[in-house]
C-alpha cells in the first residue's frame, strides 16, 4: 500500500534522509526506532508533505505519487500523522475542528457531510476508546491540554478520521505508564486488515503494547536493519551502534 | 505542491472589492473647499439655529489654527482640505412616510449591500437610520421607539426638533478642540444620529446605522451623539460600507455618547469601507473620534468594534470614567490586509471611584498591513480603588505584515490597579500544517484560525452582527494571507 523507494531530503542544503526505502502492506504496522536525529521524524514530515525540504525519490500510496500531492490532498486519500508535538488552536472548539475536518475529507472524497448531531454521535462512541469524557469537545484544540491529553487527542482524531494509513510520531513520548497504555488501546482499536501504521519511537515499551508485524532501526538518514519485533528487544540491550558497525 | 502555499493564496488579495458600484443619483454639493461660507452654507441648507452655526464658526476659526496630527504610525500623502466638497445631499425628494416611498435606486443599493431596509424591518425588527451621503434618507420604527419616548432620527432633525437636548449635549463628551479632525468634524458636519433614551427605559430592539459614502470626492463628517438617562439602556449597531473610488476620501466622524447613573450603552461597529485597491491605491481615510462619557454612578459604556475596511485607520474609541463605579469596555477587532494601516485602540479616563475599564483588541495584519495598537490608560487623583485589564494580541499573516504595540499607562492614585497583556504570533506554518493534515484546505483553515483568535471580540456582538462581523472578516481574509 505504502512504497518508499530511495527516498531523500534536505533542508536549507544539508541532507537528512539518504535514500530510504520502506514497503508497508495492508493492515501491517511497522515500527521505526533510531538515535536522535537519525531522520525519523523527518521521514514522518515528508510522507504528510510539510514544506521546505528539498526531497527526492519515490514514494506511492495505494498506486498514486504522494509527493505531488498537497498536504490536505494526502489527508483525504487516508494519510494521518498523530503529531509528536500537537499544535493549539485558540478559540477554535475541538468538536468543531474535527467536525471540520471530517467534512472536508468527506467532501474531498464525494461523500455527504455530517450534520452536527450525527457528528456528535460519531465523536461520542470514538471518544470511548481513548477514554475521554464530553468536556475535551467543548475546549480549544489543544489549548491547556496536558501532555496525555494532547496525544489521546490525536488518536481520538484519528478515530474520527479512520485513515488508510496512520504515522504515529513519538506519540509515546512524555507519556506516564497510565496515559501510554490509554493511548495505545485506542491505537489497537483502531488496527484492521485494511489500516496500516507506522510506529515512530525511541523505547521498545510502547512496542510491548503496539506490537508490530516488523521492526526498522534508521540510522544516518537510512533504514539500516529490518526484523521482527525482537529486532526492539535486541536494540534495547546493546543499543543502536551494534548496528552501525554491522552494517 | 506545497511551494505554492502562499502564492495562491495571494492571487485572491486582488479579489475586487465586493460593494464596489456607484449609484446614480443626482447630487446637490457645495462648490470645493472650505471657508466660513461654506460652513454658512451648510448651516444654512440645514436651517440651523444661530447657536449652532456660531459653534461651528467657533470650531472652524479654532481649526485654522491647529495642525494635522503625525505621531500616528501610519504613511499617507498630504490631505488637500480645499479640495473636498464638505457637502453633498442626494437631491432632494418628498419627505418620506413609508418604505415604499424611498428612492428605488437608493433601496436597489441597500439590497446590494444586503441591508434592505424593508427586510430589516420586518424581520428583525431593527430600526435602520439610513445615512447616504450625509443625509438621513429614511428612518423607520420612529414610531415604535416614540411609544416608549425614545428619539431616534437624523441629528439634522434633532436640532429641529430638540434642540435644547442637542444643545445640552452636543460637544460634551468631545469638545469642539479636541483634535484636529474632531475639530474640522465640529465646523462641517452634515448630519448623522442622534438617539435619546429616557429615564428608566430599555430599548425595545438594536438601534442601528448604516453610513455609506457614494458621491465622488465628498468627504463624509456625520455626527452622532447618544444620550443615555438614569437607569437607561440601549444597544447601538454602526455599519459602514463605501464604493471602491480611485481617489481617497475622508471620513472624520465624530461619536458622542453621554450615560447618566446606572444607564448603559453599547456599542458596536462593524466597518468595511473600501480598503483601496491591491497596490494601495485609493481608500477611505477613516480618522474618527468615538467617545462616552459614563457619567453616572454604576454607568456603563461598551464599544465593540470590527474594522477590516479603510487605507488608514485612526481612531481610539474610549470612556472618560466620572461616574463612581463606572464601567468602561473596548472590544475590538482591527484586520489589516493588501496595504491597509490602522493606528487605533482605545482611551480610559478613570475618574471617578471604583471605576473598572477593560480593553480586549485583536489585531490582525496581513499582506502589506500595519496594524498598530496605541492606547491610553490613565488614573487620576480622584480615581480611587480603579482598575483596568487590558489585553492586546497580534497576529501576523504572511511575512510582509507588520503588528506594533504603544500602551500609554499614567496612573497617578496609588491604590489604581493596571494589569496589561500582549502577545503576537504568527499564523504559524505549523498551525496551517496541522489544519491541512487533517484534510481542512489552507484558505478554510486560516479563516477557521482567525476566527478562533476573534472569539472573545465576537461573543461580544449582537447575535445578527457576530454572524456579519465573522461572514466580513472571511471576506476580507480571501485576499488576506500573501
């Protein structure tokens, strides 16, 4: 569904990613780890087409070139990116943002829009799996949210939004062990045959609870090692530059 | 792809100004310039009283002396005070009884602004003042305001009809040296509002307003004054749209509003007169002085404002506190796009004590815009136990914008409270980024931004107006991000 083939990218001249190449199929999750600055969440950037990086190479989502498609363009074909730092929004409700959205993903695909009660429903029963109560709907998006509640927000979007293909950011990060197992619930909740994800993280923990099909260590801009999810266990025990040196 | 982000958006700054037409209607102006004739002259046509021509004579001969005004931050080319027609009336057509009887081109242009006065009184019961060119054309629900005693018509027939009221009042709260353009207000107005509410009563429904600038080259000076009594309330609702004209014309109106003890007034604005065009050409200049006077115990003046029209934008809504426990608020939204300036914000005068004044203004620059907030708040001797809260927040649009700030604070009672906060931001790529991700397209996505920033102005409006004032800013945000 997702192939990546020797993708690059640069900003203002200096080169991040170095020829990646990554194939996801339906319904399969995969993970990515790596040191700081490997290029992960970069990766993550240009798949959902964030301006300013010189970028190269090939990457085609279910047939189509993703990289000449406009950011909200890749949103309505199912692209969705839980952001690592979600952004605030003041003034604008939460339920309205994402009542938003909805629609004009819907409209971008030919289907009717939702009026606000059947919408209200729709946010109601999703809003169950990441465990969170009316009162978020009413606030500003993201406005005065706390860590958790920021990244249970991202994935309550990605309830509403069901993409085809979900890129989770370091969304484990600054997350308690209460808060992590919440956001990974609602994550699991979320896998099917047809919805693929990638993982982005640094700890093998969230991977204990999202457990994925395979395993990528980036390092310097490339995927250097593939595996199983016991590829993480190993990373864990004598880190990346094993890795490194192997390859 | 996503390179094209600011470019496309920019090809809808040149979107054509929307009540750009002009209407047809035959004209009686006064020859270019100004002199004490032609102050004679207006008086005269209005059949004035000889006080009131003798206070414009006062405020012209004070005029002369004076100088335009330059510490504001904005640019613009030397104003020919001589080459203005200071008046200007749609020629003149039976006095008017009933909707039907108006001017069907000057109707014909109401509905092209979407105010049809006769809508308006049907549905929702809002009394429209119509103002065209200095001359009030039509009011209606007159009667239904009368039933209760208000008075609510053109200030033209205030002076004939009340003139001891208009004499009492007039130049109270904005004296005829107030300042340049106040001044120059003072010697030449036309014509305008006036509204009286009477002792204990609450305005059955919104008063409102539209001002509209039509002839070529004719400097518009209305004057309005709203008076308040004892335990009195009235909401108040100021539109203004212009055509779009090559040539800039001047607008220095002049807002006097007086609320006696625990009398409130509010009053909102929504303003989008003809910006000027892409490059910066043309424009109404908007120098106008608005100020209440809450001059009664527990009184309160609200102004609520949402500018997105003029080239230049200078104007400092404010109260004067006397009353103790007076309440002062200023509301305000200012957007500035294409190559728009506004030097604006708002004055409080705490006099009295316990008085409280609270000033909320969003300013949002875009384009070429420049948008600055000055504001002025200031604690007497007398103003025992006062406060003030003060918020102002920019937001910048695009990279060629600018957003200033000049808060003036002199507080000279040292139990005087002042709190003051402000922020700028931008409407961050990273914002916009999170909107498109989601699916929402880059020109929704500001508006929706916008919007948000907005909130706490809007909430303030009158239902019908909150719905005009956003529907306004979304207008003139279509060309706004470059």
């Amino acid at each position: 569904m997702l192939t990546i083939e020797n993708l690059h990218a640069a900003v203002e001249g200096k080169q991040i990613l170095r020829g990646v190449n990554l194939q996801i199929g339906p319904g399969e999750v995969h993970a990515i780890m790596g040191p700081n600055g490997a290029g992960k969440s970069t990766l993550a950037s240009v798949l959902i087409g964030r301006d300013g990086y010189e970028v190269s190479g090939s990457v085609r989502f279910d047939g189509r070139d993703l990289l000449d498609m406009s950011p909200e363009q890749r949103a309505a074909a199912g692209v969705f990116l839980a952001f690592q730092h979600p952004i605030e929004i003041p003034g604008v409700g939460n339920m309205y943002f994402m009542r938003t959205a909805l629609n004009a993903i819907r409209r971008a695909r030919g289907q009717d829009e939702l009026d606000g009660a059947d919408f209200l429903a729709l946010a109601q029963e999703r809003m169950k799996l990441v465990e969170m109560d009316r009162t978020f709907m009413t606030r500003s998006v993201n406005e005065g949210f706390s860590g958790g509640e920021k990244k249970r927000n991202e994935v309550l979007q990605m309830a509403i939004l069901e993409p085809r293909l979900a890129i989770l950011d370091e969304t484990d990060s600054g997350l308690d062990i209460d808060a992590l197992r919440i956001v990974a619930g609602g994550v699991n909740a979320l896998r099917t045959a047809e919805r693929s994800m990638l993982v982005i993280t640094h700890h093998r923990q969230l991977l204990d609870y999202i457990v994925p099909d395979q395993v990528h260590v980036m390092t310097a801009g490339q995927i250097t090692r593939s595996g199983t999810k016991d590829l993480a266990a190993e990373l864990e025990e004598h880190g990346y530059a094993p890795v490194e040196v192997g390859s | 792809m996503t390179s094209g982000t600011f470019e496309d958006v920019h090809d809808l700054t040149n979107r054509e100004y929307q009540f750009g037409f002009v209407t047809d209607i035959e004209s009686d102006s006064a020859p270019r310039g100004l002199n004490e004739d032609i102050i004679r002259l207006i008086s005269a046509k209005k059949q004035e009283p000889d006080w009131l021509l003798e206070w414009r004579l006062r405020a012209f001969r004070h005029w002369v002396t004076m100088d335009e005004p330059t510490w504001q931050h904005v640019r613009y080319g030397p104003v020919d005070y001589q080459d203005i027609i200071y008046y200007s009336a749609p020629k003149p057509k039976p006095k008017v009884g009933s909707m039907d009887e108006v001017d069907p081109e000057l109707r014909e242009m109401f509905n092209k602004l979407g105010i049809s006065l006769a809508e308006q009184e049907r549905l929702s019961g809002v009394a429209v003042d119509a103002v065209v060119d200095s001359v009030s054309v039509a009011t209606t629900m007159q009667k239904k305001l009368a039933d209760v005693g208000i008075i609510f018509c053109s200030f033209s027939e205030a002076v004939r009809s009340h003139p001891e009221l208009v004499r009492r009042y007039l130049g109270s709260v904005v004296p005829y040296k107030d300042n340049f353009f106040a001044t120059l207000n003072s010697a030449v107005f036309t014509d305008g509002s006036f509204c009286y509410i009477p002792k204990g009563v609450r305005s059955p429904m919104e008063l409102s307003t539209y001002f509209r600038i039509n002839a070529a080259d004719t400097g518009q000076f209305e004057r309005t004054l709203i008076v308040a009594e004892e335990g009195a309330y009235v909401s108040y609702l100021e539109g203004c749209t212009a055509p779009a004209r090559d040539n800039n014309q001047l607008h220095a109106a002049v807002v006097e509003l007086v609320a006696l003890d625990n009398a409130q007034i509010k009053y909102s604005t929504v303003q989008n007169w003809y910006p000027g065009d892409a490059e910066g050409n043309g424009g109404v200049y908007n120098f106008v002085t608005k100020r209440g006077k809450a001059a009664g115990v527990n009184s309160k003046i609200s102004w609520t404002q949402v500018e997105t029209g003029s080239a230049i934008t200078w104007k400092y809504p404010g109260v004067v506190l006397t009353g103790d426990n007076s309440v002062g608020e200023f509301y305000s939204v200012a957007l500035t796009s294409r190559h728009q300036q506004a030097d604006t914000g708002s004055k409080m005068v705490h006099l009295g004590k316990n008085t409280r004044s609270t000033i909320v203004s969003k300013a949002i620059s875009a384009g070429f815009g420049e948008n600055t907030y000055r504001g002025l708040v200031e604690m007497r001797h007398s103003a025992t136990g006062a406060r003030n809260f003060t918020q102002c927040d920019s937001l910048l649009i695009g990279k060629q914008c600018g957003a200033h700030t000049f808060p003036y604070i002199e507080v000279k009672n040292p139990t005087g409270q002042v709190e003051h906060e402000a922020s700028t931001s931008k409407i961050g790529e990273e914002q916009l980024l999170y909107c498109r991700q989601r699916g929402i397209a880059e020109e929704e996505a500001v508006s929706m931004i916008v919007n948000g920033f907005c909130r706490e102005v809007f909430k303030m409006l009158p239902m019908e107006f909150a719905v005009e004032a956003q529907a306004l800013l979304n207008v003139s945000l279509e060309g706004a991000v470059g």
